[in-house]
C-alpha cells in the first residue's frame, strides 16, 4: 500500500540509538536515547522534530564509578506525570556477561522542574520486579485512571534474552499486583540471533491499545513487531493481547536502511502521527553490534488502514545530503 510519508532530513539525531521523543504541552518535542559511551543521560529539546539534532543536550545524570548503576546506562525515556518528570533507563554492574545475559536492572529518577532541562533529578531507586533477572526498556502508559508499566525481563524458567510484561503502578516507580507476560519471542523473525522481545511503546487510537516492540539481534535482523488490545479488556489478561504474526517494520536494502526498532510515536508539528526509531544505513558491522554507535535516530510519518491497523511502510533513505550534514 502506498502511503504519503512526510520528509525529515533523516537522520534526525546521530548516533543516537532506542530513540525516545515526547511533545509536552509546551510545545516543545523533548528527546533522550542512549549514548554511545553509555554512561550518561541527556536529554534535549526542540520545537521541531528536525530541530532535535541542532538542540545543545543537557546531562541529567551520570553513571556511577561501581555499583549497580556504573555499566551500559541504556533506553532512557522521558515521561510527565501528575506535575513531574520521570526517567526510566536501565543500568548495570558491568559490561561483562553471564550466560549471554547482561546485568541489567531497571531504575526511576523524578525532577519536578517545569522544564527537566533544569532542576534537580533525584533517583527512585530500582523498580522491583517478582524477579532479579536481566530487565530493561520500560516504559510506561495511563488507561481509564491507572497507570501501567510494559517491561523486557529475562524469565529464569524460560529460554531466551527477554519476553514483554505488563503490570500496574502503585506510583510512578513501584509496581502493584500482577506482573504478566504478554509476548515472548516464538516465530522466526523474532529469534535471530537472540530470543528478544523489547523496546516497547505504547499508541492508542480507535478503541484499540497497540504495543510495538523489537526483536532479534541488534544488526539488521533486527525489526518491530506488534500487539493490539481492545481498551475495554483486562490488560493484564494475557489472551487479551494478539501479535502480529509477520513483523511490521524491518530492514529495507532498496532504501539503504538496516535493523530498524526501539522505537517511539509522536506527532508532527501539523498533527500528523510519527515513528522515531533508530538504524543504520549499512549491514556489515565488525565486531559486536552492541558497540557500533551508527545507529541513528530517524522518524517519518504513518498513517492508518481501515480496519484501524497502523501502517508503518518501510524506512525511509536517508536524506541525499545526510552524508555532507554529518561532516
């Protein structure tokens, strides 16, 4: 299906990968994403999407020499609730592994700034879950006045890097009651590599709740699929949520973009609804993926089938200018 795809100059952010982008009711499109030293979080913003790139970054807060929040700070995302503002990221030990896993765990820091580009973020501590396994890449959504949590953990009693969960919030760093799991990587294309499901985000429109996540290995394998609830159902019923059973964004060769995923939604400065993601414009990688830092944040607009599917289309090719911009 052809769809009307508004132009950024993509990349929009350089080597800045598990892009997040929220617009405030400022007006101003607020942005985060991991760095490539991993050791820091930043986050800018602008009144344009374009403008993210040119924005001057300011650190919110930095790794620590040891401990458990000294190693590969990952996916931060920026959130506003009830007057304040939230950072979910997830933070390790060390860079080392364990039986291929990381050892990662899921943190919260809250600034009550009017503008978290100020103020003073103090850190909530590690959101608990009934497990202390590998977790990461939460984020977080309100539905008919409650507030809930989507998460990747690694359960130890089932194979594979990471499955999604879903829980609600006591408050904006704890979670309450239930804790289920709503995907776990099971067809092809989202065991390449690695078992993972991760990266959610959460859209709502037409009486639905989507879900998209990532899956597979961070190279170009990697891509987006997608879960869809009714609003009415009990989110945390495991049989309301359905997955897409063919991925729903991945590598596209003809466009010269590869491992799309961790993505955000926003919309454009006319309305219109955005994908950010990151990927790379190149498939070979030498060594460790992880540790390539090409992966650029890029975004382009989606539009709607109608049976109230989001089409997403395929990545877009990098702006004809975008190698002059980088230099």
């Amino acid at each position: 299906m052809e769809i009307n795809q508004k132009e950024y100059h993509n990349p929009i952010v350089w080597q800045r990968a598990d892009p997040w982008v929220y617009k405030h009711s400022d007006n101003y499109y607020y942005f985060t994403a991991s760095v490539p030293e991993y050791d820091r979080i930043e986050i800018r913003r602008s009144l344009t999407l374009q403008g993210l790139g040119e924005a001057q970054p300011v650190v919110a807060w930095r790794k620590y020499e040891s401990g458990p929040l000294s190693a590969n700070i990952w996916a931060p995302e920026l959130h506003y609730i009830e007057g304040k503002w939230y950072i979910y990221f997830a933070a390790a030990r060390t860079t080392e592994t364990k039986e291929g896993l990381f050892d990662h765990r899921m943190y919260v820091l809250e600034n009550d700034s009017a503008n978290p580009l100020e103020g003073h973020w103090v850190e909530k501590g590690q959101v608990r879950t009934k497990w202390e396994s590998f977790a990461l890449d939460a984020t977080t959504f309100e539905h008919r006045g409650a507030r809930y949590y989507v998460w990747a953990q690694k359960d130890p009693d089932i194979e594979g890097n990471s499955n999604l969960y879903i829980s609600r919030m006591s408050n904006p760093w704890t979670l309450a009651g239930e804790q289920t799991m709503i995907s776990t990587p099971e067809y092809p294309w989202e065991v390449i590599g690695f078992k993972v499901n991760e990266g959610a985000a959460v859209l709502k429109r037409g009486g639905r709740i989507f879900i998209s996540y990532s899956a597979s290995a961070t190279d170009h394998h990697y891509c987006m699929g997608l879960l869809q609830a009714d609003e009415n159902a009990d989110l945390l019923d495991p049989a309301s949520w359905t997955k897409s059973a063919e991925p729903v964004f991945q590598t596209s060769e003809e466009n010269g973009q590869y491992g799309p995923g961790h993505n955000s939604f926003t919309v454009s400065e006319d309305g219109e609804d955005v994908i950010v993601y990151h990927d790379r414009n190149y498939k070979d990688i030498s060594g460790d993926p992880l540790y390539d830092p090409n992966r650029h944040t890029r975004a382009q607009t989606f539009t709607w089938s109608k049976d109230g599917m989001p089409i997403f289309g395929k990545p877009v090719p990098d702006a004809s200018d975008a190698a002059a911009m980088k230099d």
